[in-house]
C-alpha cells in the first residue's frame, strides 16, 4: 500500500513515524532491503513536506520541516528541545553571535552546521532542492520519500504591523505593514505579533518539486498530518498544479484535525487561523480544508474525540490524537484507511 | 616609529608577536586607546600578509595565514596544535565526514567555522578581503593592522606528478603532471611530494590590497618576517606593482632568516627551496631575496648565530633567532632596527 503525506515539520514527522508503523516499518531508520532481491527498498510512504519554512541564515539554506523530518525519522531528532539534534553543540553559535552576527534569535547548531553546508554547496552547484534532500537522505536513511513541495524558491512571508515603527513628534500616524520572513515572525516574536495576511513569495511562479505529483497520481492513499492548516499545508497548496493534482488524484484523501479541544498541542495554530479568520477548532480547521466534492482538500477528516464536526461532503470520524508513540499514531493512520473505504 | 611587516601565517604572526612587544604594545591583544584623545589608537605595525594559501571549502573562504595572525595576536590561537583556535571543538567536523564532504584532510574546528561563514557572507555581499578582515579584527583586535596581500584572488598552486596516476596494462607513460592547491599539498600531502614549481594562480591580474602601498610608502622600517620565502613570502612579492613599492620605499628593508642550522623550525620551507633550485640555508635564502640595490628586496639580512652568510649588497647581522617568547623575538626586532641604521 501506497501513502503519501502532506506535512510540514515536527508535528508532521511525528505523524511519519506512526504512517511507518503502520506500514510495518521500524519508525526510526530505513526501509530496508527487499527480501526478494536484496535491494534496498522503495519506501511505501512518501512525504510532500513543506518548504516555505525555509530560510538562508549566515550563508546557509536552512530548511527547517525538511530536517525535522530526516533527523525525527532517522532517530536523531531532539525531541525534549523540539528541533533540531540529539547532542548537539553549539560552538559555533556562540561565536556567530560574539561576531554581532545575525539572526540571534535563530540558533544553529554544530551538526545542523554541517548539514546545512553540505545542502548549500549542493544548492549552489545547481541541484535542485529535491535532489539534494534526496542525497541528505542517503546518509539519514529516513525510511520515507521525502520531496520537498517544490524545487522553486518559496518563503512564507508574514503581514504585521512595523513592530520596530516608532511615531515620530506630534505625528498621529499609525504603523505601517510590513512583511516579516515566517521564521522572525514564528520564532523571534513567537507568533505574538497579529498576522494580517500570510504571503507565500514566489508561489505564482513555482511548479511542484520533483516526484510531487507522481506521488499524488501513485498513491493508494492520501493523508493530511495534523500539521498547521495555515502555514505548513497551507504553502503546500499555493504551490500552482498541486491543488489540482489533488483534486484529480485516484486515492482518497483524509486529513486529520491538528486541534484537540481547540488548542493546538504544539506551535501556534491558533493565531495563524485567527489571521485567516478560521475559527480555532476543528470543524474550522476542517470546512476550510473543504470537502473535495466540492473543490476542496477532503474526502475524510480525523478529528479529536467528542468534537462535534460537521463538514458537508466530507466523512468525519473520531479517535485518540494524541501521538504519544509511534503506535498511537500508526492506530490514527489506521483510522484515517478505515475512514477512506 | 611604523613598522610595515610582510608576513605568512603561524612563524609570521609569532614574529608580529615580538614586533608588538617591541613597540611597547601588550603583545596579545589590541592597540588601547590614544592617552590623549581617549579614542581607539592606530596600531604602529601593519602587516602585509600572504593571502595565497586560502581556500574555499565546503563553500567557506578560509584564510590560513589571515586567521593565524588574527587569532595569535588575539591571544586565542592554539599554539600547541599550532592551527587554529584554542578550546576548538569539532562537531561540525566530524558531522561533514559522516556525510563524506570533502576535504577529509582539512578540518574546520566549530568556532573557526564562524569566522569563514562571517567573512564569507561579507565577500558574497561584495565587501573586499581587506575590509572583511578589518571587520573580523573589530571584534578580535590584534593591535596590528592586517592587510591582505591583495583583494584578488591569488591561489597557489603546486605542480607535481599526479600522485593519483596508474600506468594502464603494458603502458610505459609516467605520471602527467598535475596542479594541487597548495592546501592540498601542503596538509594532505605533508609536502611529501616533490614540487617542480609553484603557480600563483591570478596573479598577474591582481593588485596590492587597500593599504598595502601606502604602509610600504609611509613605513620607517619594512621586516620580512621569518616566513617561507617560497609560499608565504613568494605570493606577496608575485602580486604585481609589490616589488616596485618596495623598491622605491623611503624604509630599510631588513629580512628575518627562517632558518636555523640549515633547517626550518616547523613547515616544509626546505621541500619549498628545492622546488626553485635555492639552497635550503640562511645564505640561499638571503641571496634568493637578493640585495635591493640591484633589484632584489633587502637592505639588511638577520641569520641565526654561527652562520656564515654573504649576500653582494645586503648588511649581514646575527643573532639568536629562536621566537621563545614576544621578548626573545622584540630582540630580534631591535636587531634589524639596528641592522637598518
């Protein structure tokens, strides 16, 4: 069986891994080698994971949901921090920040470091982007397919009031808007400053990455992980030729709802669909996904238990959310295939 | 009194050691302030260093001899390793050989990989060597102003047999020559394979640094640190429009002998001499130099004791040469300061 997620970063390699248990897979590490020929295997799970998170800090492009997805399913992750490396160093850091270098508020570890030159270099030589999570793959043997959105230059760009504006003497003017890189916005402020609008720059001009759309035409299932609707799904979809590939994809398509009681458990959903005017719960989350009979995302959405949801055209069902372990998650996973039938 | 050095890495940033200390500065460390004004003083030494032996790697500038002079006059140089920085750590390094990045035979210690991602944003963004080296040296103050032999790329390079070569079955042909940069050679290869020349790659379209005619014009004495005469000194003397500076400099130029009993203390200066037919002693390298009355570069020649050293044209003094400490090496100064009257 064939699956194929849209995600973005931690949430949605957390979700991964229970997509890879699901399948049989060790959670953490690769797929193997095929018992038949000795070959390393195809992944039965492929992941179109967004990369409007990233961000090029100090030189080097640094793609956040990327990684957060190699080094999670690689079992390297830190995930008592979040992101980023199990015993990671940051040496270089605090040197970067001893030079006045910035982005202060956007720490690189030592060994996210290295990653990010070998991508860079890779980047600057001319690979596209899918090319080169492909060959970080190599090393990380992430178990999954991992393909960036696109292989085009896309940055989530966040609309906020200048937070540095400062009136001038006897002047009445209010702020201006300015447009913040999605990391100053989510990680210098916290997501505390109100979003007036998200801006995926570049996304008029870009075309799905490498892999995208064959994997959506390929797939005996299509999952949505319980990534932020807003700024993880929702660049994903800005990407030209993927709403539509979507739309025309054989498998079915369940999504499942990143709220439980309305709060996200992680990150800050709640003010990216307030920017959006999507109210914070899951029945928002899920009409504005929309039911794929009508033009939308969904055939089927998860949602947390005792959520009283309504979609029209979509089947809702309920189960436990919390992915507390690889298990958990591979019994929403298996809720999400029941949902489809 | 202005002391304009030229200068290669390690033996020519312990030499400035002893310049510093001769001039009454603290020779770790920055210039002070002007008693009088209360503003930052200018330094009295400037160096005009090698910038032959950089590198790009793993898409970062690294600048050997820059660094060594940076970080020695700084007083954060390991000088027991004697490369690099002291309380280095090597994750990022070790993390790259795990991705099987080359090169594996130069390692980036994890705050040395600061200072290139610093320098190499500001070279991409357009700023010239000298003033990312002047902006590195705002935040280590080495009390001695720093000036990259030029803006341009220079790169050495060593021709040799290509020590990769394989006869094919029953074919007699010997090894082709191939170029190595000189990185390459030098740390790789230990200098172990017999150089037939060195190329100064760019050279002939470079041009002195910001600064480096104006301290050669303004300066009341010119020293030729204890450096390799071939790849530290030789770049700097290859960069077009130097030789004439010097030349018509109003100073004396005196020369420090690298060598001690025929030998070098540390580095490869005598696989260096035999690559340009030059006697690995303190007189093949006086005469290599040459007198500036006829063209070449000295007016004075400092050897180590014991030697028997004549150069047509060039005053000949000894004294100990051992750099123990700054004081032992600001008496070799006071030795060309006397050498030059």
């Amino acid at each position: 069986m064939k699956i194929t997620v849209l995600s973005g970063g931690v949430g949605g390699a957390k979700f991964l891994l229970g997509v890879k248990a699901f399948v049989g897979l060790d959670p953490f590490g690769g797929a193997g080698t095929d018992p038949v020929t000795g070959e390393a295997a195809t992944p039965d799970v492929t992941a179109i994971v967004n990369n409007g998170d990233d961000i090029r800090l100090h030189g080097l492009q640094v793609c956040p949901d990327l990684d957060s997805c190699l080094y999670t399913l690689s079992g390297v992750a830190d995930t008592v921090r979040g992101w980023g490396r199990l015993d990671e160093t940051w040496t270089a850091a605090a040197e970067l920040a001893s030079y006045g270098a910035e982005a202060p508020w956007f720490s690189l570890g030592d060994k996210d470091i290295a990653t990010h030159l070998v991508r860079t270099r890779m980047l600057d030589a001319g690979y596209p982007l899918s090319a080169v999570t492909a060959a970080l793959g190599a090393k990380w043997q992430p178990g999954v397919t991992l393909l960036p959105m696109s292989d085009q230059r896309i940055e989530t760009h966040v609309v906020v009031s200048d937070p540095a504006f400062e009136p001038g003497p006897g002047s009445t003017a209010g702020a201006p808007d300015v447009a913040l890189h999605f990391q100053e916005w989510w990680t210098r402020y916290r997501a505390g400053i109100p979003a007036k609008r998200f801006v995926f720059v570049g996304a008029e001009e870009a075309r799905p990455g490498a892999g995208v759309l064959e994997a959506l035409a390929t797939a005996d299932l299509i999952l949505v992980a319980p990534s932020n609707p807003v700024v993880s799904i929702g660049p994903i979809l800005a990407v030209p030729g993927l709403r539509e590939a979507l739309l025309a994809a054989p498998a079915r398509i369940v999504g499942v709802s990143p709220l439980i009681a309305g709060k996200p458990l992680r990150g800050h959903a709640d003010a990216c669909l307030a920017a959006i005017d999507v109210e914070c719960s899951a029945q928002g989350v899920g009409r504005h996904y929309g039911a794929r009979s009508e033009g939308g995302l969904l055939d089927g959405f998860l949602v947390a238990e005792g959520e009283d949801v309504q979609i029209p055209g979509v089947r809702v069902a309920e189960a436990p959310l919390l992915m507390m372990d690889p298990q958990a998650t591979a019994a929403m996973v298996a809720a999400c295939l029941e949902l489809s039938r």
